[in-house]
C-alpha cells in the first residue's frame, strides 16, 4: 500500500497504481483506457484537458483519429452513469477537449479501503514493473476498414475501438455456460444451448482456436469453478485448468421484465466491459449477443497504406495529412476534413492531401466540393497512379450521383489503361465498379462478368478485404437475377466471414443486411428483425448515415411482408426524407416504393409526383412490381388498355430479364382488358385478390 495515492469524486474510488474503479466500495469492471482517462481528467479538475493532450498522452507515437476519443468518452461516461446516472462528470468543450467538473479529494493510502486485497479484487494485480502490458489494445493491431480504392500502405496501426479485445491465431478460446439467473425453468435450455450456438459459429472459422462444448463441461465438472466468482478468478480456475487465453463468461437474467443476454470477455491482461443485450424474447436477446461476440473474437487482418512516398516537404503538413487519412479510414468524415484542410493550409499545393480531402467530401455527402477539389489536382497533369485516383473517385460521385452511364464509361477508359499495368488491386477496383453500375443499370450478364473477374484478381493478390467487397456486390447481382439464390446468399456469407475478419464493420452490414432479407423472404421475421438490430448498431458505430437510412427500407419491406402497409409507408417515407438530394440512390428506391404501398392502399393522388421523382435518376431495379408500376397505375385508374401497352413495352425493354413473375402483371392486364372491366389487383404480387 505504501505510496499508493487515490481519489475520490461521487462515492468513486480511483486507484490509477492499481487500475482499479470502484463505487462504494464495490470493484468496476472496465479497460485499462477509461482507467487511464480518468486518472488524467482527475489529475486537474475544472481544468480544460485538450485533445491534444488526450491522444499524446494516450496514444503516444501512434497515429489515431478523434474518433477514438470520442468513443473513450463515451465508454467512461456509460460507465460513469451506471451507478450516479443523474450526476455529469465529464463536460465537452466544443473544438478543444475535455473538462471534469466533480470535486475531486486525493486520500492519502492510510485512507484507501484496505478489506478489499488486490489479489481478491483483481487476482493477476499488476506490478510498477509489469504495468506497461495493461492495456492490450497499445500493442494489438486492427485492421484498417478500407472504404476506397487503395494503392499504398500505412506504416502505422490505428486503434479501430478503444474497448475492442483483440485475440490474435494463437488465442485458444473457451465460452463457458450461461449463467442463468431469471428463476425461469423454461430458460435453462439457454446454459448450454447458447454455449453451443457461439462455440460452434466461432468453431467455423479455422483462425480461431475454440474448444469444442464438451470439453468445457467434461473440464469445468472436474474443477473447483463456481459461475457466481468474479470474473477474474473464473478465468484463473478455467484457463489454468483447460489452457485458455480468452474466456467468454455468459449470463441471462431479466430487466425491466424483458429478458437481457449479457458477456464479459476476459484475458490476462484484459476485461472487457459487460455487453448487455435486451430483448422480448430469449433468443433473439440471444442472437444479438453471438453477433456482438463474433465481431469482438475474429482475428483482425492488417492491411496497411504506406503514405511516405505522398508526403510533401513540409513536415507540420504532413502529420496533419497522415492524422487525416487515419480519420479518412476509420470512416471518421468530419475529423478527416479538418486535419487534410489544415495539411492544405500549411501547404497549398500538397497534391495529395488536397486528392484524400476530396475523397473524404464524397464520403461526406459534399459532391461539388469533391469536384471542384478534383477539377483543380486534374489540371497539375498528375502522375498515372493519381490520374487512377482521382478517375476512380470521378466514377464513384458519378455513380453516387445516379449518373451511371457516365461512371462506367470513366471506369472502363481507365481499364484499359491498367490491361498492361502491375496494378492488380486497382485492376480489380475498377473491374467492380464497373460491374457494380451494370447491376444498377439492370445489365446484370455484364454485372456478373465483371465482378466474377474483379474476385479473381483480389485471390490472386491475396486482397482479402477487396474480394469480400466483390462478393457483396456479386451477391447483389445473383439476387437480382434470382432472388433468395443460393449462389447469392454464400456471396453474402462469404463477403460476411471475411469482413469480420477484417472489422469492417460498415460492410459487414451491408452483407448482414443482405442476409437478413434473406430471412424475410422464407418467412422469418424475428430473425430478420433481430439482425436488422444488429445491423442499426453497427452503421450507427461506422457513423454511416446512408446505412442507417438502408435500415429503414429494410424495415418498411419487413412490415410489408407482414401486411402492415401503413407501418411500411411510415418507414419508407422516413427514408424517403432522409435520403433528400445526397442518397440519390434511397432517394430513388423509395419513391417507388412509397408508389407502390399508395397503389395497394388506393391513394393514387401521390403517385405522379413520386414517379417524377424516381425519373430523375438512373437506378434501375427490374423487379416486377417496381418495374410495372406505371402499367399498374393505370390499371388502378381503369385505364386498362394502357396498362397491357406500358406492359409490353417493359416485356420488350427487359428482354431476357423478363420472369414469369413479369408475366403474371400482364396476364392480370390482359385478362381485364379483354373483358372491359378492372379486378381487383394485388400490386405487390401480381395477381388478382380473391372475391368474397
């Protein structure tokens, strides 16, 4: 205890010699980092602590975006509201940092609780000399999330979650059984079936080592293990025991009356915070939880960009650069306009953080800042791996602005340019940029062709990253040709499996979502509703708002699949507004759709505006139902002559792509203009309603 000093602020006790938080006495489990934050808020009371400060401090030598902090803070005031939720403790101060406005009292160590011993309250205490290994995630790498086309690699590593467990090919990991504590008997199937549902998804990816469910039971029935110990001392007793190096320690019990599926990850030198998931049922809260896990237990690739042969002579412009590209990968937008502006201020003709500021605009939504940006770096007769980076960003606001045609004539001039080039991972961004806009385009033969060439290149290269981008776009283009395929379902498993590795998480939901549709078209509603949960948390964590605004499609389709039209226009109106002008593509899909669900509840009088609206862009979607909505409508409005005319001309537009689904619109159309009278009409299925 000698020379040990702590401070006290709202009943906590903080022991920075120890890492240790408690709250009336009663140990907090969390991360090293909020630790750490702490220990520096406390050290200055009401005294504004900067950003600045926080990262070097922090993260010293290492390259990391605002965004880490951001989540830092939020994990510790999480924490913090826990146990005093009506008391503020961290104040922001816009632009500059952080300030802790508590009364802090240091206590001396005669003070400090001494009933609790360190080897009790944390059983692998760490020595001055040991503490430098507290914090895993300042030695573990993650994988940069590469939203872009990229020809470089970074030389550092960039912390992608401050309270991410890493677990590296050599971790062996055991889930134990789930602690089930809501006195039901009819959840005590959870304390070995959810042991046994995430031991086996973990089991499917040969990187992790993960002992098999019989095991741990044959292992923990011969061992003094008790599931009500802390959490320490059940990862001593079961990793000395069966040789772990991470434990999953699960539990169920209830909350508010809903049942709450909750896991700590715990190693040597790291615990996690406890991941709460709520829920109206068992195992949908379940479900959530195994999804949360996967992401937290894969393996992180490391996929570098070395940014050296970019740097300008300037070396103040250049941190700014490289802290700007850091932000640009970690999808942190806003951070990543500010510091490359502050790169172009400090020099005004670094080219390349003038090409990165404008790719980070698109990302933004910003498309005439982007242009403009570009426009000027074109005019600096750049070099060939420029002209490939500002072509590729060209055809991307392009193909964001719905503008199709126009994005693959740019991108096929540039392969042709590359045919002759040792460039295979640009080679094979713009092969899937071209087959992304035939899928759009509706050209799916062209789609596939492409795509099917842009993942051989991205194996051959070993770009694991780039060829799960492809086969989420493959997945795509199968599902259009045929729904709920099984070909596009494993493009989307596959595409999922390898983000995970990856901790791409944006893109891992877009192939969630994928699945998820999946879901609901075999009639799977909860499942589906629960991964669309999954799947708002993950685009809320990637800051993308287009996602978000994908979210609300899915749920306007899962209400329509249910039969509540009126909860799927609400949501597809909300996507609706929301999209605007910048997510042309949403903007497009859900003009339709609203069309749609106003023809099947017979108020027509929206629907011209919202076709008008649709006509704007180039999206194309050859779904029946989408794409025979103007047929529809005017068979809805009795003029059933029309309605067989505007069919025909889809039927000779389509070609081959013409279904029997097409097929049935028409036969309906037909049927009704042959005997002069209009039937009632199911405009989502095609088919007429059966009479009463």
């Amino acid at each position: 205890m000698d020379g040990e000093q702590s401070v006290v602020f709202a009943g906590f006790t903080l022991n920075p010699q120890r890492q240790q938080l408690q709250f009336n006495g009663q140990q907090l489990d969390t991360y090293a980092k909020v630790i750490d934050f702490l220990v520096l808020l406390t050290a200055q009371p009401d005294q504004l602590v900067t950003k600045e400060h926080i990262l070097d401090t922090l993260w010293p030598e290492q390259f990391v975006s605002e965004a880490s902090i951001s989540r830092l803070v939020s994990d510790t005031r999480q924490l913090l509201a826990q146990y005093a939720p009506d008391v503020t403790f961290i104040q922001t101060v816009r632009g500059k940092g952080f300030r802790f406005v508590q009364p802090v009292t240091d206590i001396a160590p005669a003070t400090v609780a001494d009933d609790v011993p360190v080897s009790e309250a944390r059983p692998d205490a760490v020595t001055q000399s040991e503490k430098k290994y507290r914090n895993p995630l300042t030695v573990l790498a993650i994988a940069i999330a590469v939203l872009g086309i990229t020809g470089w690699f970074l030389t550092s590593y960039f912390s992608n979650s401050s309270n991410t467990l890493l677990v590296d090919n050599e971790a062996r990991i055991v889930v134990l059984p789930v602690n089930v504590t809501t006195g039901d008997v009819q959840d005590s199937w959870a304390e070995f079936g959810v042991m046994s549902m995430l031991t086996q998804q973990l089991r499917e990816f040969p990187s992790l080592q993960v002992t098999d469910t019989d095991s741990v039971i044959r292992g923990l029935s011969v061992i003094p293990y008790a599931s009500e110990a802390s959490a320490d001392r059940q990862f001593e007793a079961v990793c000395q025991a069966l040789g772990c190096t991470t434990l999953v320690i699960p539990s169920l019990s209830i909350q508010g009356g809903k049942p709450q599926m909750s896991y700590q990850l715990v190693q040597r030198t790291f615990k996690s915070p406890r991941y709460q998931f709520e829920h109206e049922d068992v195992m949908s809260a379940a479900r959530q939880m195994i999804s949360h896990a996967m992401q937290q237990l894969m393996p992180r690739q490391k996929q570098r960009l070395e940014l050296q042969p970019l740097y300008s002579d300037n070396s103040q412009a250049n941190v700014q650069f490289a802290l700007g590209v850091s932000a640009l990968y970690h999808a942190d937008y806003p951070t990543a306009i500010q510091t490359l502006s502050m790169a172009v201020e400090q020099h005004a003709d670094f080219f390349w953080a003038k090409a990165y500021l404008a790719d980070a605009h698109y990302r933004q939504g910003n498309y005439e800042e982007a242009v403009t940006l570009i426009d000027t770096l074109q005019e600096a007769s750049p070099s060939f791996r420029a002209r490939l980076f500002l072509g590729n960003l060209q055809s991307n606001i392009l193909y964001a602005s719905g503008e199709l045609a126009a994005s693959i004539a740019i991108t096929k001039s540039l392969l042709d340019e590359l045919k002759n080039a040792n460039e295979p991972e640009w080679l094979g961004s713009f092969l899937m940029n071209t087959g992304s806009s035939y899928t759009s385009l509706g050209e799916l033969d062209n789609a596939t062709m492409y795509l099917r060439q842009a993942i051989d290149v991205f194996v051959e290269a070993k770009l694991g990253l780039r060829e799960a981008q492809a086969r989420l776009n493959l997945g795509n283009a199968l599902f259009l040709q045929s729904p709920n395929s099984a070909a596009a379902f494993d493009q989307y498993e596959l595409s999922a499996n390898l983000f995970r590795e990856f901790g791409a998480n944006a893109y891992l939901a877009y192939a969630l979502t994928a699945q998820a549709q999946y879901k609901r078209n075999i009639g799977r509603f909860t499942d589906a509703s629960t991964m669309l949960d999954t799947i708002t948390e993950l685009y809320q964590q990637a800051g993308d708002q287009e996602g978000l605004l994908f979210v609300d499609i899915e749920r306007a389709d899962l209400a329509v699949a249910q039969q509540d039209l009126q909860t799927g226009l609400v949501y597809a109106q909300k996507a609706y507004e929301g999209a605007g002008d910048q997510f042309t593509y949403v903007r497009s899909y859900t003009a339709a759709m609203q069309s749609l669900l106003y023809l099947e509840l017979g108020e027509l009088a929206p629907i011209e505006a919202l076709l008008a609206e649709q006509d704007k862009y180039q999206w194309f979607d050859p779904r029946a139902n989408f794409v025979l909505l103007r047929a529809s409508l005017a068979h809805r409005r009795g003029d059933l002559e029309g309605a067989v005319t505007l069919a025909r001309k889809v039927k000779q537009s389509l070609g081959e792509q013409w279904t029997d689904k097409h097929q049935r619109y028409l036969d309906c159309f037909v049927h009704d203009a042959q005997r002069n009278q209009r039937s009632a009409m199911d405009y989502m299925q095609g088919r007429f309603k059966p009479t009463n």
